[in-house]
C-alpha cells in the first residue's frame, strides 16, 4: 500500500488503505482541525522524533467497552478508601507534560512531540481534549488525556506517579461516559496496562462502523465537570454489568 503524503489541504485517505503497520500518511501539521478530522476517520497521530508527523489507523483497533472493564479487589479497595481526589480539566498542561514523559510502547523516548503538545493544549482550548487528573494531598500524582467527539472518546495517553493513580482516574472518567451515554472508548493500540483493565481488539471495520455511529451524537464540548464521585462512577458501571472483579 502507498503511504500518501499530506500538504496544506485538510484531507486524509480512506483509513482502509494504510499499510499492515496501520500507517496512513505523513506530514501535515497538528492543528485543531487537522487532529479533529483525523479523529472522526478513525486516524491518529504517532510520530517520531526527527521526522515528519506519522498518522495511523491500525487494524485490529484496541478498544475498552464497559461489558469487558475488570476492575481488581485491590483497585475496588482504593476507589472506596477514597485514596486519590479526582478532578478534571483543571491542569490539562501538567497532565500533558507528565505523559510526555512516559515513552511509549516499542518506542525509544516520548512519542508527544513539542508540536503535539502544542495541538492538544489547542484542542483542549477548544473544549475537544480534556485531562482526568488523580490528586493526593493536593499534588498530582496520576491521570490522563484524550480526545472527545460525539459519543466517542479517544484516549491518548495516561501516567502514575503513585500505584493506581492513573487507574483511578480512568475508572471515574469511564464510569461518567457510560452515565452520558458514550457508546466508543477507543484505547489505540495494545498496552498490557489497559488490557489488565479489560481492553481488546476489534477488526478495524468494525471500529469504524461503530465511529460512524458514535459521530452522529451531539459532541459535549468545555470544560468538564463530572457529576459521579470515583465510587458512584464504579457504582454506575456495576449496574451496568461491567466492572467484575
């Protein structure tokens, strides 16, 4: 398959010619609108220091859905002891900077380049990116960040300066999309840390059927303010089924 080159017009090509790897094209630039058209075609940025911007829609896609999310005992334990204070989009630029700093899996160093911060600090003044932020004693100590359109949530990355700190915060964010009626959280591709929570892979067809779908809701743009507690949040997704231990 050829990998197609991007310029200046905001176009990408069907998802469906990448290459085996799942790269679609290179180049291009991180702006708003370039990263939210990327997203609503199932295509994601993942580049690499010293080369132009690598855009990807991998087949098979990882994704979490609330039937399959496996939260441990010990993690249980730790939502209910009310260990970490969960807020959200309130220091989307710290969040960022501690993921930057996380490498990536199969990757030498980070994969969020400084034109990649630069995007998502756009994207999250725009009120498309938002950042789930786990705090103790009034530090940060964990969380992550990702990208929301429609019914959709894509998330980009997550970090842990304290044992699950960043668990925590995906817990309360997944249980408060399932109470707004998320119906897509797309994990990328697969790590070991969100596969332990339940995470799996789907047929890039069906990702992209299930995006399209997910499109047609009404995207809940600004600042986020959740209205579950961690606990009510882990509360909503027993009542849905999921969540087992």
């Amino acid at each position: 398959m050829p990998v197609f080159l991007l310029n200046d017009q905001l176009v990408f090509p069907p998802p469906e010619l990448a290459t085996e790897d799942g790269l679609i094209a290179v180049g291009g630039d991180a702006s708003p609108e370039r990263l939210v058209l990327a997203y609503s075609q199932g295509i994601f940025p993942w580049p690499a220091r010293g080369m132009p911007l690598l855009w990807f829609s991998p087949d098979p896609r990882f994704v979490l859905d609330p039937a399959d999310l496996h939260v441990s005992r010990s993690l249980r334990k730790t939502l209910r002891r009310a260990t970490y204070e969960v807020r959200v989009d309130t220091v989307f630029d710290a969040v960022i900077e501690a993921c930057a700093r996380v490498p990536r899996p199969s990757q030498d160093g980070t994969w969020i380049t400084d034109q990649l911060l630069e995007g998502y600090r756009n994207l999250h003044a725009l009120g498309y990116a938002h950042s789930v932020e786990a705090w103790r004693d009034g530090e940060l100590v964990g969380g992550l960040y990702g990208v929301s359109l429609g019914a959709a949530f894509f998330g980009e990355s997550m970090f842990a300066d304290a044992r699950d700190a960043s668990k925590v915060a995906f817990v309360a964010l997944f249980g408060q999309l399932v109470d707004w009626g998320f119906s897509l959280m797309d994990c990328q591709v697969h790590t070991d840390h969100l596969a332990s929570l339940g995470a799996h892979e789907i047929p890039r067809e069906r990702f992209l059927s299930r995006l399209r779908q997910a499109l047609q809701a009404e995207t809940r743009r600004g600042t986020w303010t959740f209205d579950l507690s961690p606990e009510e949040a882990l509360a909503r997704l027993d009542r849905t089924g999921s969540a087992g231990t």
